[in-house]
C-alpha cells in the first residue's frame, strides 16, 4: 500500500518536497495539531479498509529521505504521542 512511502502530508525531510511539520506549540500561530492528526487517522482507516489482518504497518520512510534524521524522529514521536491521546479520547476508535 503506497509503497514505502510515508503518506502525503507526512514527509519529515529536508528533501521532501512539502514539509509540513508538527507546530504544537499552543501559543505559536499555524499550530496544527488537530489537522495533523486527523489528516494521519483518515490516512489509517484507508488503509485499514484494504488490509486483510488485525494488524497494520504505516510505512514511513523512502530512498534519500531521511538527511535530517532528527526532524524526522521529532515529528514522528509527535505523531505516536498526539495519535494516541486522540485514540485514547475516541470512544469510536477501532483500535
């Protein structure tokens, strides 16, 4: 499913051709916590409708795109920490 590529919105690199960090800073203009992760869940229950099993990998990564390793890292313990709070909220979560 899309390769190994990770889904759009959610290239981390300094090579990716739109990088859209996570701004979760509450006090910053263009915080975008709340679309990040509901932009990240669509992309799941997508994929979720295709896949055969319980279980599910998101695939995060392709050739050349991690230059910046740490960006990368912030933004992904981002995404864990906020998707799961979302989760954990969402009484209608399948997972």
């Amino acid at each position: 499913y899309n390769h190994y590529v990770a889904p759009s919105g959610f290239c981390f690199d300094i090579r990716c051709i739109n990088v859209d960090p996570f701004i979760d800073n509450p006090n910053m203009p263009g915080n975008n916590v709340d679309q990040k992760i509901n932009a990240f869940l669509n992309k799941v229950y997508e994929q979720a409708k295709i896949t055969r099993t319980n279980h599910m990998m998101m695939l995060m990564g392709e050739d050349f795109t991690y230059m910046q390793a740490s960006m990368w890292f912030t933004n992904l313990d981002k995404l864990i920490q906020y998707t799961n709070a979302e989760v954990r909220n969402d009484k209608n979560a399948f997972f």
